[in-house]
DNA sequence: TAGATTGTTAATCGATTAACAATC
DNA sequence: TAGATTGTTAATCGATTAACAATC
C-alpha cells in the first residue's frame, strides 16, 4: 500500500526476453562480463535504452567493467518470473502440439508440459512431451488439480474459443494461441495471439515498397 | 526520386494486419460499413488512432456514414500487398512444417505454399501443402525458379543458420523463423522470429506480478 | 592514476489522444 | 435540417537518445 506500483512501460518488458536470449548464449560461450555497448550490437538496441531499461529494476552494473553475464541473467530471470518452474498445459495433440511438445526451449526455459490433452479417443493415452494425452472432458479436473495457470492452444481454428473458455474456467491465466481464431477471454486473464499471416502481412508491407521501387521504370 | 517516401510509422503497419483480420470478419457477417468507434472496440485500438493511421494512406470514409467494409478490405490489402498472390517455400517437412502446411489462413490471404524442402531423404516425393516435398540441395534451383521472395524456416534449431543461408542466397527476402535460434541475414532480408517462449517470459511478467500481490500477506 | 562504462538527467523525438470544424 | 462521424489540428504523453558526472 506504500511501495508504489512502478509502472514500467511495456517497451521495457517486451525487451527482457531479448536481452535474456542473448545473455544465456553469452554465458553459454562462457563471457564473464559484458558492457551494455556489446549488449547494444547483439540485440540491435541502443545501449543508453539497455542501461535506462535495467534501472527500472535496480544497479545491476559496474562503472568502468560492465555487467556479470551470470548475475544479469539471474536478475532478469527474476524480474520476469522465470526463475522456477512452471507447468503448462497443451491443448490439441495434432502436427502443431506434437511440435510444441517435442520443443525443448519450453524446458529450457522451466516451462514444462505437464498436461496434453485432445478430443480425439484415438491420441488419448499416446506419449507427449513427458506425460501421456488426456481426453479434452478432463482438463478442468486435471488444470485444477495441478494448479496449472498458462494454456497453450493448437486445436482446429473453430474449437479455439471453445478451448479458451474450457482453460479460463479450470483458472488459466495465461494463454498463447496458436490458430488464427481471435479468442475473447476475461480481462484477467492474458492472451497471446501467434499468428503467421499476422507477421507475414506486416513484413509484406515493406516487401511491395522495395519491389515498386525497382519496379517503377 | 520527387514524390517524398512518405515514412510511414511502424505501429501503424503493424495496426494494418488487425484491422484487416476484423473487418474480414465483418463482411463475413454481411456488415456494410463500421465506424472507427465499432472498429475500436473490436480491436481495443483508439478510434482516433485508427482514423489517424488509415490517413496515411488517403481518405476512405464517409463523414456521418463511417467506412464501407469492403473497399475498406480492399484499400488495406493493397497497401499492405494482400491483394495478389505470393509463393512461399517451407523449409522442413516434420510436425512443425506439416501444421504450417496444413493451414489454410495462409492460403486465405493469397500465400500459397509452392515449394516445400526437407533434408530427409524419406520424407522427399511426400506430398505437403499443394505440392510434393522436394530434398533441399533442390532449393536454389526451385526457388529462384518459381521467383520464390518468402521463405519459412521450420527446422531443427541447429539448421536454422545454414538453412537462412540458403534462403538468402537463393534470392528470399522475407524470412519467417519457426526455430527459436537467433539467426543473421543481410540487410535487405526481412527477418521475423516467432518463438513460443519469447511471448511466455513476455506475459509471465505480468503474471508474476499479480501472484504476488495476492501472495503477499 | 587513467580509462572505461555505468546510472541518471535533460533534450529530443515521435506517437497517442482529445477536440472540433468539415461534411456526409 | 439535425445527427453522426470523419479528417485533421493541436495538446499531451511517453519513450528514446545524447550527454556527462559518478565511480569502478
């Protein structure tokens, strides 16, 4: 009720992940230090933008060295919650959950698939990711029992809906969906739309000016 | 060399898309015109911002009256080069590659598969997307063949690079990377990176946050 | 100490929004 | 005409960046 709410921006939330990709792989290639200059080139970010982002946080730094590649990535890992281990639950057992499942930056990260489910009889009680398929019927008992609060969505685009409500009821949180289905959920609860024509029409945009640019005599 | 290039800001590109995908729907459902407040809450955009974004481009509504949904489409699509077709090559024919074929939203907005590569041997001469998987020392060839300017990388990580490579070499200026490896392309190739746990670490911020307001005493 | 690089302030820049005259 | 809603200006807001004193 005293500590004020710190509103960071958005910006600087979208940025962590980033910067924590980068650092993982600095400190796979076993650099000790690194300056927020270095940071700048690897992330295509400014390196005052680097500094300013990181305060919001606290010092992580020191003057005239740099910052501890092992200590940053514990900080941000901190900042972002992504320093234990969360379960998810994966919706549709199809080409696209089979991927997720066999991905393992999930677990990588400490985000692991403890709960699969799909609609069709034949894939339940099939091996995914390291539990086995549920039929869909049980995935408000088995979300609740596990406590489970982030959803991932990758049925046939007109079940989506159906499947958010079903994941929102059994007290999901966070959900990516992976159809390209626009979903209503509560405002509680965040959604995360993946959509490939999304990105693919946003970069087409810069594709058609290049192109009229050479093409126009 | 004197028509100014008009620096169009990049959240207004990538507004565009949204847009796109709700007025789609809307007529869809047979609705003739929508005003900038109905597409406002449909999109959680501010109405004013919406107005703002499509001046960029021209003037296409009627003051009292609102936006007609179809040319509304069609003025969009154009500006963003949706309104013709794009060949796109898939690189890598597993789950990931298969989901990405499988899924017609693609098709819906004029990108079609045409090539498909996989390094497997046994997967080549398979059928995938509208045409058969081809072994990938056949991409250069077929890509710059077909014209082929967008390419979709749907490997194994540790390929992503050399796969890139290829892609860029062969004449691809738009790359989609389904890999959560951090891959280099020149300049003048456009890159986007859709990994699952990049959006996760994003929202999990917010998740955090308000687990421990309500965990904290 | 000299050199390097952070943390932080202040200046710049651009994007969002409110307001309203134009006009359908 | 009266009502509605655009297109556009001007005001606000916030984010980015440059600059530099603090300090390792």
């Amino acid at each position: 009720m005293s500590a004020k709410p710190q509103e960071i921006p958005e910006g600087v939330i979208e940025r962590l992940p980033l910067y924590l990709g980068v650092l993982i792989q600095l400190r796979h290639d076993g650099q000790s230090t690194v300056s927020s200059a270095r940071l700048g080139e690897l992330t295509d970010v400014n390196p005052a933008q680097i500094r300013r982002d990181l305060t919001h946080f606290g010092s992580f730094g020191k003057r005239g060295v740099g910052y501890d590649v092992p200590t940053l990535v514990e900080r941000i890992q901190h900042i972002l919650g992504a320093d234990h281990i969360h379960r998810l639950a994966l919706v549709g057992a199809g080409n696209l959950g089979a991927a997720i499942a066999n991905y393992d930056g999930l677990r990588q990260h400490g985000f692991h698939i403890t709960a699969v489910f799909d609609k069709d009889p034949r894939r339940v009680g099939e091996k995914a990711a390291d539990t086995i398929v549920h039929h869909i019927d049980e995935l408000a008992r088995v979300i609740s029992e596990q406590g489970i609060k982030i959803g991932i969505i990758a049925v046939p685009p007109e079940a989506a809906q159906e499947v958010a409500d079903m994941l929102t009821a059994a007290g999901v949180r966070i959900i990516l969906n992976y159809t390209p289905m626009l979903v209503r959920v509560p405002p509680d609860v965040t959604l995360h739309n993946t959509d490939p024509v999304h990105e693919l029409l946003h970069t087409l945009y810069y594709l058609s000016r290049t192109e009229d640019a050479s093409a126009s005599r």
